[in-house]
C-alpha cells in the first residue's frame, strides 16, 4: 500500500522532470534583427556577387524530424498538407533568422488579451509564446536538437540561419537539398549536410537513413550510376559504422566498372571527372581506415574544385581558374562556394561564391533538372513558375564549412 501511495506521489514530478523548459519571449526582435544584418553587410562586402531574390517574408519551422511549418501571412501552415495550424490577425511582423523566431504584433485582439504573440524554435521543438500565457509546445514538434550558438565566431548569426537551413531539410530521417521539392537524397548532397550534422552533435537525425543505404549509387540522374557516388557512400558510412556496414563492400566493387589503372572515370552530371571522382573515393577510403592504391590523375577536371575537404592546392591566386558562367552559377550557387574553399582564398583574394538579397533564408537552386518545383506551390506559386528552391540544404552546408573557418 506504501509503495502504491508513493508512486502516485512520483508520477507527477516523473512528469514535470520530463516536461521541456520553454524558452524566453526575445525580448528586443528588432534589435536583433539589426545585428543579424550589420553580420550579412559584412558577409555582401567580403562576396561581391549577389542575387536578387523574391521578397516573400516568410520562416520555416520543424527543424529535423520535427513537423514542417512555414509561418507567412499571419499564418502557420503545414508544409507537407497545406493545412493551416494557426492564424493571427497581425499588425507587424518581424522575423527574426537568427533567433528562430517570429514576433508578431497583433490587432483586433480584446482587451486585456496580449496584444503580441511569437513563434520561437529551440532545441526543444516549436513553440507558441504570449505575455501572461503558459507557453504552448506545437505538436508533432517536440525532439531533441543540438543549436549551438557559435558565439565565438564572427559569422555566428549567420552560422545560425545556415545550421538552420542544413537541418530543415532533414525530412523523415532522410537529408534532401529542399524537402519541397525532393523525394530522396543525393549522396554528394547529403555526404556535405552531414559534415554539418558532424560538426554540430546531430547525426543521429540521418543515423537510421545511413545504416539503410544498400546501393552504392543514388541514381538521381536518369538512373545513371555516377563514379563519386561509391566514395561518398563510403564516407557516410564511415559517420556510423565500420567496414562491415553492408553498403561498403558494395561500393568496393563498383569501383571496379570505373578503373582505369590507378584511378577511376565514370559519369558525373554526364560527363566524366576523375580528379573530383578520384578524390571523393580515396577520401571515403581513408575515412573508414581502408587500403588506397590511387593516385589523383595529373589531368584537367573542371568538377577538380568542387572536392576541397582534402588533396587541396596551396592557396596561390595563380591556381585560380577562369571565371566560370556567372549565370549558371546564380542557380547553383554552391558550386562557386565550394570553389571559394577549394582555393582556400577567404579574406586573401577573390571570392566568387553569391550572397543573396533576403534576410532568409540564406540558400537557393534553381532550374535544376531533378526538383519538382509544383512541390514550392504550398510556399508560393511564384517561386513554382520560377523554378526557384530556397532554401537549399547543399548550398547552406557549402557556406557553413567555408564561414565556420
């Protein structure tokens, strides 16, 4: 009878024990607001090229494997359904990036009801927050995350945003570059994000995805088997797991349709790059420990630049190749922020790689052959007929690594 009484006297600290801490009301957004963008000022003026894009005024919220919600308009929409979770009249807005937060001034709201209201994520989930109200946890948003502050950086705000851009596309234990607009993963792709997840204590997001993969190729391109996919697959696998994972004897005997005496050729993005295949499979053989007979072929390759974790040049401007198609590199940006690393140039030369218009987010893609941007028409139907993905999760990790040197 004691112990009975007892454990009902428990469960409801057991509970409270178990109950998330909410976070605070931010209480100045528009101040830091301002230091967010004094950090992106400085950001536009070390990267002079810049593009322009739509100004749509909205967040997304559900970071990992939490519920996706894009606030625009006064309203909280499931992204995945279109279903509106919460609406406010609203008189101001301000988002606030960096913070994960929006604030929201309110109107038509009776008096002596609060007249503010905002929605702020936290390693928690996301919450609704209100003066003299008990703070509300949304549901289907509750899990743990690791958001580190990197306030020992100078580009922390924007580190901030870029971690947040990486993680909300980590949809259904899976990392796509726009959970809009993408149904499965690409290995190059999720083999960055997860440099990123590495770099902040969140692996476990993609752990389960990860120990799944059986084929060494993701066949994104029209089923293609593309010859930097085993070295990436071999990576991811390294995060993980050891040499018995499944996948890495797998990907060891791919290799062998891409030899080529001490190096391997294949497709990628239908053309053949074996510096930059080359580079991708030593780099996944070395992470899990693994013999490695090849040698990177002394030839041109003009994907060379986009593998810069390792096997780097020094950093002479002499190296530098020509300026590429600024347009096509408007589109896929990522592609001349990897550049920007491979050449190891920051503060020292020339960055080529773009900084866009917007407060947030930070990333985008467009015209890419793989996306389905009807997927964008939840968000806005112009940035559908635009072919315009943002944010996007391959081109925040390429910023992230670059800016978190």
């Amino acid at each position: 009878m004691k112990t009975c009484c007892l454990l009902f006297l428990l469960l409801p600290l057991l509970a409270n024990a178990q109950r998330p801490t909410p976070p605070a009301i931010l209480t100045d957004p528009a101040g830091v607001l301002q230091t967010y963008r004094a950090s992106l000022l400085k950001l536009r003026q070390a990267h002079p090229n810049h593009q322009d894009l739509p100004e749509l005024s909205f967040f997304l919220f559900g970071m990992g494997d939490r519920l996706k919600l894009i606030y625009r308009d006064g309203r909280l929409i499931n992204a995945l359904t279109g279903n509106i979770e919460e609406q406010w009249t609203v008189k101001r807005a301000v988002i606030v990036p960096s913070e994960y937060v929006v604030d929201l001034e309110l109107t038509g709201v009776p008096i002596g009801q609060p007249q503010t209201v905002q929605v702020r994520e936290d390693e928690n989930g996301v919450w609704i927050l209100q003066p003299g109200k008990r703070p509300r946890l949304i549901p289907g948003t509750r899990s743990l995350l690791k958001l580190p502050r990197f306030a020992d950086n100078p580009n922390g705000p924007i580190l901030r945003v870029l971690h947040q851009e990486v993680l909300i596309n980590v949809i259904h234990g899976r990392p796509v570059p726009n959970f809009l607009v993408y149904a499965k993963p690409g290995y190059h792709d999720a083999a960055l994000m997860a440099m990123v997840l590495r770099e902040t204590g969140n692996l476990r997001l993609i752990r389960d995805w990860i120990m799944a993969i059986r084929d060494p190729f993701d066949r994104n391109n029209k089923g293609t088997p593309e010859a930097d996919n085993p070295g990436q697959v071999l990576f991811l696998a390294s995060l993980v797991a050891d040499k018995s994972h499944p996948v890495v004897q797998m990907a060891l005997d791919s290799v062998k349709t891409f030899q080529k005496e001490n190096y391997i050729a294949g497709k990628t993005d239908n053309a053949e790059h074996p510096v930059f295949q080359t580079k991708w499979l030593k780099y996944g053989l070395k992470a899990l420990g693994l013999p490695d007979p090849y040698i990177i072929p002394d030839q041109s390759d003009r994907y060379s630049w986009l593998f810069w974790q390792d096997f780097k040049p020094k950093p002479m401007a002499s190296t530098r190749q020509p300026v590429s198609d600024t347009e096509a590199n408007l589109k896929v940006p990522y592609m001349a922020w990897a550049e920007d690393h491979f050449y190891g140039l920051t503060g020292r030369g020339e960055l080529r790689g773009p900084v866009g218009s917007l407060d947030y987010p930070l990333s985008w893609e467009q015209q890419a052959s793989q996306a389905h941007y009807p997927g964008l028409i939840v968000l806005d139907k112009e940035l559908a007929r635009k072919k315009l993905a943002l944010p996007h999760a391959r081109q925040a990790a390429e910023m992230f690594l670059l800016l978190l040197e």
